[in-house]
C-alpha cells in the first residue's frame, strides 16, 4: 500500500520554552493515537521550534495534520515536504521523541536538524532518523 510522508515546522506558542514534561506529554498521546492509525514517526524540540515527520497511510496522515494544525499549543505550521513513499523510516516508532537541553551533545545535532530543514527537507528526515539510534 503507498504511504505518504510528510514533514512540518512549527514554533512553540510558550513565552517560555516547552517543558520537557510538557512535551514527553505531547509525544505520549500522539503515540497512542498513531498507533491505532498506523502512523509512525519523530517529533524534534530544539530551542522553541518542533520538526515533525509523520508517515502512514494517505488518509490518515491527513486527518491527523489537520487536527495538529488546529493546535494551540504550536504556531507559524509550515508543511515543508509531502511525498508518497512505499517504505517507512519510522517503522516502530509511532512517535519518537528528539529533545535535548542546552549543554546536551545531542543539542548540537538537533541545531543542525533545524537548518538543514531549510535547505533539504530529506536529509534532515534521515538525519533525526540516524539520531534515534543514539
Ligand atoms: C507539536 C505537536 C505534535 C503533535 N503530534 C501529534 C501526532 O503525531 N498525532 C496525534 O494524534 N496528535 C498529535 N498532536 C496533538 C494534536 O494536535 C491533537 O491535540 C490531538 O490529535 C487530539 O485532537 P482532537 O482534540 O481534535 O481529538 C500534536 C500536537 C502538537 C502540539
């Protein structure tokens, strides 16, 4: 069955940064609803601005966009990348989470996760990808 793959930016609507409790929250009901429509994929935090890449069924990842672009815990939605695809990246994962604090190595991968998200929406979904085995 063809898959889709979609990748999008947001910013925090905190004053302050998210909490991580904040968002361990966020990523543990997503988890939940994504595994029941077959959704995997990562959620990125890095210095108030979230990476998301969602893949599953068409239908799905369409519904559940949706309701994310209605949230008002995120602004400033910009959908970077959608293709159709016949294999996940994510397989396993119905929501992995990428966070980091500021002195954490992985801080640094996720800087770079956030720039390449601008000039190459791919990479930068095979990058977090290779940083979830860490
Ligand atoms: C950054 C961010 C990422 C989210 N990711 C997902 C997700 O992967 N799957 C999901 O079902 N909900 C996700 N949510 C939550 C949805 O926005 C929404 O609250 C949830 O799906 C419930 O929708 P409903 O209240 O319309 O039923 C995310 C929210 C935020 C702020």
């Amino acid at each position: 069955m063809p898959l889709c793959k979609l990748l999008y930016t947001s910013q925090s609507a905190a004053t302050a940064p998210s909490r991580p409790q904040d968002i361990r929250r966020i990523v543990e009901e997503s988890a939940r609803r994504n595994e029941a429509l077959e959704i995997t994929g990562s959620l990125a935090y890095v210095d108030g601005s979230f990476i998301q890449v969602l893949e599953g069924p068409h239908a799905a990842v369409e519904d559940v966009f949706e309701r994310i672009c209605c949230d008002f815990r995120h602004k400033d939605i910009k959908l970077i990348d959608l293709v159709t695809t016949q294999t996940r990246q994510f397989e396993g994962w119905h929501m992995g989470l990428l966070a980091s604090s500021q002195d954490d190595p992985l801080h640094k991968e996720l800087e770079q996760v956030k720039y390449l998200v601008t000039v190459n929406a791919r990479t930068a979904a095979e990058h977090i990808r290779s940083l979830m085995n860490h």
